[in-house]
C-alpha cells in the first residue's frame, strides 16, 4: 500500500475527503510531518497498542568494501527506527497461525 492507497482508505474509513484524508496522512508521516519532527528533535512517538516510531544512533566504526576486502572508515549515523507494539504483533499472528 503506497501513500495515495493509504489516502483513500482513509477517507473511506473516516468520511472524510480524499483531499482530507491525503492533508491527514502528509501531516503525520511526510518529511517534515508530526512523526519525522518529533524524530529530529530527539523524541519518540508511541501509538499504544500500535508500536514507536524512534531514533537509533550507531557509533563510527569500521567497515569492509566487498569487492576490494579494503578496510574503510563508516561514520557515525542517526536513523529512525520502528518497533511494532503487543496490539500489532497480535493481531498479525505468528507463521502458521492462519491469521
């Protein structure tokens, strides 16, 4: 499901526009939406029952090139990171489970 499908369930869940619903969506998950803000200042968002969205910082360390076996530097780097909640992963269900 891409953005614009997203969109417009939404808009079927909620009766809401499709133009409403896609200003929904862009307002909480574009690269300067609500969740991405609150990433860059160093903040976590936490959907109860849903999951987190948060940052994850790795240290520099050392790296090596596959083709070449040469070692290289790789900086230190900040990403953001999401951790499905107990509610998600429930309701997903495990292999074989037939959910």
């Amino acid at each position: 499901m891409n953005k614009s499908e997203l969109a417009q369930k939404l808009a079927e869940r909620t009766n809401l526009s499709k133009s409403e619903a896609t200003k929904a969506v862009d307002a909480l998950f574009s690269t300067d939406g609500i969740i991405a803000e609150q990433l860059r200042t160093g903040g976590k968002v936490q959907i109860t029952g849903f999951g987190s969205f948060e940052t994850r910082s790795r240290e520099a360390r050392t790296g090596r090139n596959p083709r070449t076996g040469k070692e290289i530097q790789i900086a230190a780097s900040t990403s953001a990171a999401f951790r499905a909640g107990k509610g998600l992963k429930d309701s997903i269900g495990t292999p074989g489970s037939g959910k």
